[in-house]
C-alpha cells in the first residue's frame, strides 16, 4: 500500500502499517508498541511520527478516543473517512461502522468535506453477551 502511494516502505512505516491492517479495531499508540514488541525494538517517538505519516499520506486515520486520546485504524484503498466509529464502554474496543455513513443534507456555498467524523458509544456484542438479563 505504502508503494502504491509512491512512497518508499521502511521496515517501520511497513511494520506499523502490518499492526494496523491486522488489528481489527482501533489501536492508541502504546498498543501499537505493545504488537510491535515481538518484531524487534522500535523508538515510541518513531513510531508516533509513523502513524501521523500513515495519516497525513491517507493509509490510517484518527478516530477520538476515551479522554480525547486518540486511536489509529487502517483506511483500506475501497473506503473514504466518511463513516461512523463504535466504542465499546465496556471493552473500549473501537471499531468503524463503514455502513454507517453520515450525510449532510446541505452545506454552505464553496465548503467542501474532506471528512466526517461520527462516533458511536454504547456496549459491543461482545461485551453484551457477558451482561447478565
């Protein structure tokens, strides 16, 4: 993905795209390090820059998390950043609802939309199945 772009593939910017592509969900920096741990010792700075770079070239891109801490997920090539997040209050698990996609009815004249973000709260299947009736 990274080639794609016409950017060159380090091993970092690789190796953090990899985590992102196989999480499932949206991860903070910190457990980006934490499943960067058994590929080798990477910088936390190097690391944070990777994940702004992923962003700014369009490959992941920030979801709002709990506190204002941001999370990071992987933008697949077929979507926009137009749809909604879901996080768990349970679990924490952040995850986009790419079904979900918000809509403007309209707008002022000469804005355009780069992004929309719309973030969901409440209990996932998951977590629910563990609630007793």
């Amino acid at each position: 993905m990274i080639q794609e772009i016409g950017e060159r593939p380090t091993v970092v910017r690789s190796a953090v795209l990899d985590v992102l592509l196989n999480a499932g969900s949206a991860l903070a920096h910190p457990e980006v390090l934490e499943r960067l741990k058994s590929l080798g010792e990477f910088d936390r700075v190097t690391v944070y820059r990777v994940l702004e770079w992923l962003v700014i070239h369009g490959l992941t891109h920030k979801v709002a998390g709990t506190g204002r801490a941001c999370r990071f997920q992987a933008t697949h090539p077929d979507t926009t950043h137009r749809h909604a997040h879901f996080q768990c209050n349970a679990c924490g698990k952040i995850c986009c609802l790419t079904d979900v996609k918000p809509e403007l009815t309209s707008l002022p004249k000469h804005f355009t939309i780069e992004s929309i973000e719309l973030n969901i709260k409440g209990v996932c299947d998951n977590c629910g199945r563990l609630v007793p009736s």
